[in-house]
C-alpha cells in the first residue's frame, strides 16, 4: 500500500464512521449495560439492550457495506479490523451469554474495547492531518472513470525483474484480448497508480473492458472453487487404506483438467456469443480468450488478487447516453463487489501458461496495442 492509497483509506474510516455513527451506538449499548447492571430483572433494561445492539449492529453493517472487498482487506492490513470489520455486536452478546454476572463483566470488556477503539480513531484522524502536511494527495477518480489494479504477489515473479516484466506482459496481453472483445479494438492501456511490497499495478481502461475483465476474474474464483472441491475429496481419499495402492492423484488430477477445460471453453463462447460482426477474427479471439482466462485461473490459485476503483458519473439530465452510463456503473459496482479472494493454500495444481504468444503456422497476428 502506498501512501496515496493509505490516505483513501483513512479519508473513507473517517467519513464512513461518522455517517454510522457506530461510536454513539456503542455509546448506547454501554449506557443500556450500566441500567441492567443496577436492576438486572427489569424487563424495559433487558429491552432496551436489545434494541440498542441491534441497532449498533445495524450501524456496523453500515459501515462495512461502503467498502469494496480489497478496501476491507486494507482495513485489516492497517490493524482497523477489531474495530470496524469484525462482529462487535455479535461479542458483546457472546459476552452476555458467558455465566451469571455478565452484565456487569460484559460492561467492564465494553469499556475497555471503547477506549481502545477511540483512541485508534484518533490515531487515525492524526495520521491523515500528517499525510496532508507532508503533502501526500489520494490519487482520486473523475467522474465516470475507472481503474482496475492487479496485485502481483513477490511468490509469481520471485523478486526477479524478468519475471516481474513477464508478468506485466501477461497483464498487456490479457488486456489486449478482453479489451477488444468489449471495445472492438485494442485500447491504449494507461498507468495509474503502482504500489510495492507485493506490487499493485492499476490502470485505465473502458468500463466496458474493465467489466469484462472483472467478470473474468469472478469465473476464475467460481472455477477455483471447483478445483478446491476436488482437491479436498483427493486428499480425503488418499488417507483410506484401501486406495493407498491406486493412482488417485493422477485419476483426480485428470478429473481438474477435465473440469477446467470445459470451465473455460464455456467461458470463451459466452464472451464471443456477445461480440457482434468480427466472424473473421473469432477463431483468433478465441485462442487469445483461452489462454487469458488460462493465465488468470492460474494466477489466482497463486495468490494474484484484482481490485476495481470506481466513480459514477455526475448526476445529470443527460437523457439515454445518462442512463446508459448509470446502468454500466452500477454492473461495474456489482462485479466489483463480488471480487472477493479466499488465502490459498496448498501448491497450485495449474500450470502458468507461456506468456509469450507461440508462433502461428497460419493466420496473420493482430497489431500489438499501445500503451
């Protein structure tokens, strides 16, 4: 994360917990403790206890509904996910649930988690007044723009720079087929924002394609899933005695490549079922489709994770092109949201297919794009 992106993130804790208001609710519940704590057995404490969690649970989901999933994941990374990730209402009742004294031991764990939470909040607040003194700006969208980052973990490329630039040729490449299977054309690529540690590349690109990619990479989850499934029975199966003798990883290896060929094949016709009048190119569209969706999977069993920054644009009376334009967003905003990645683990069982395109016997190559 670079401090740009950081900046962002403390800007959305700050203004989303105040929109919440998650501190005056657990203000709430802390007050409800106290009034059951003095009379433990009058039903309108016990009441208002009630209500006033669930109210504060409602002011939680709130708040982490206005994070996309790789926003929750920064959360986490910057040591915020005790106070606005995880489920506080949920332990307060756990608290309450754990013997005969809780309202009184429940108020006492309330108090100190508060305490804690107030002061991390204004450690937040100082650490966006020091970003903005030392002149560290967020890299923010206009209107009706898009980015999409990839996020290449050190594991893919080793720490070596020709691997890296293989796997920002991999990016290139990739791009350049969904692009022209939104678009029609290959569009120039633009370079956003760069993160390191583990490098995050963000760039700019069509809506269109940007959806397209996002849609993509959400198969690639779905399929990944699958493997995983089959993964988990091969390991089951391997600990029977009586299939020690049996060739199970090979029966259930056959069994992964069988379900992502035909995982892929069904994705590529879908996106070619909806690209109108290139039939001269769809056999080479194809091919590119296949090995993109091929890179991706295998990517993603790695550990690469993609990331989608958006900013509708402006409310106007712009009439259908107006329209359109809030329809596309808000698909864009539902893939976005859906790009959730579990940690893998376990060795990957797909092997990365060869970034560089292979030679053809026949056929003309298209025109590499720019950017």
């Amino acid at each position: 994360m670079n401090a740009s992106r950081l900046l962002e993130i403390v800007d959305l804790i700050i203004a989303h917990e105040d929109e919440a208001a998650t501190e005056s609710r657990l203000s709430d519940v802390s007050s409800a403790l106290g009034q059951l704590v003095s009379s433990p057995a009058e039903p309108s404490y016990q009441q208002s206890l009630s209500s006033s969690i669930e109210k504060l649970k409602e002011a939680l989901d709130l708040f982490i509904r206005t994070f996309q999933p790789a926003q929750v994941k920064l959360l986490e990374e910057i040591g915020a996910g005790p106070y606005f990730v995880e489920d506080i209402a949920g332990e307060i009742q756990r608290w309450m649930s754990d013997g005969p004294a809780t309202p009184a031991v429940a108020q006492d764990k309330l108090a100190k988690l508060i305490k804690i939470r107030s002061a991390f909040i204004s450690e937040i607040k100082s650490l966006r007044a020091s970003l903005l003194t030392i002149g560290i700006k967020k890299d923010e969208l206009e209107p009706g723009q898009a980015e999409v980052g990839f996020l290449l973990p050190r594991d893919l490329f080793e720490n070596h720079l020709d691997k890296l630039i293989d796997e920002l040729r991999f990016i290139k490449r990739a791009v350049r087929a969904f692009s022209e299977a939104a678009t029609g054309s290959a569009e120039p690529i633009e370079v956003r924002q760069i993160s390191t540690t583990d490098p995050q590349f963000f760039f700019g690109l069509s809506t269109a394609t940007i959806a397209l990619l996002g849609l993509a990479v959400n198969w690639a989850l779905s399929t990944w899933r699958q493997v995983e499934d089959i993964r988990r029975i091969r390991a089951e199966t391997e600990k029977i005695a009586a299939f020690k003798e049996d060739p199970i990883a090979e029966l259930f290896d056959a069994k992964i490549n069988k379900v992502v060929g035909a995982s892929i094949d069904a994705k590529v016709q879908e996106i070619l079922d909806k690209v109108d009048g290139r039939d001269g190119r769809k056999h080479e569209q194809a091919t590119d489709l296949k090995w993109a969706l091929e890179s991706i999977l295998a990517r993603v069993e790695r550990g690469m994770t993609v990331e989608i920054r958006l900013l509708p644009p402006a409310i106007s009376d712009g009439g259908d092109d107006a329209a359109a334009a809030k329809i596309q967003f808000d698909d864009l905003k539902q893939v976005a949201d859906q790009l959730v990645f579990p940690k893998m683990a376990g060795d990957p069982v797909l092997a990365l297919p060869p970034v560089e395109r292979q030679p053809q016997k026949q056929g003309r190559r298209a025109p590499e794009a720019s950017g």
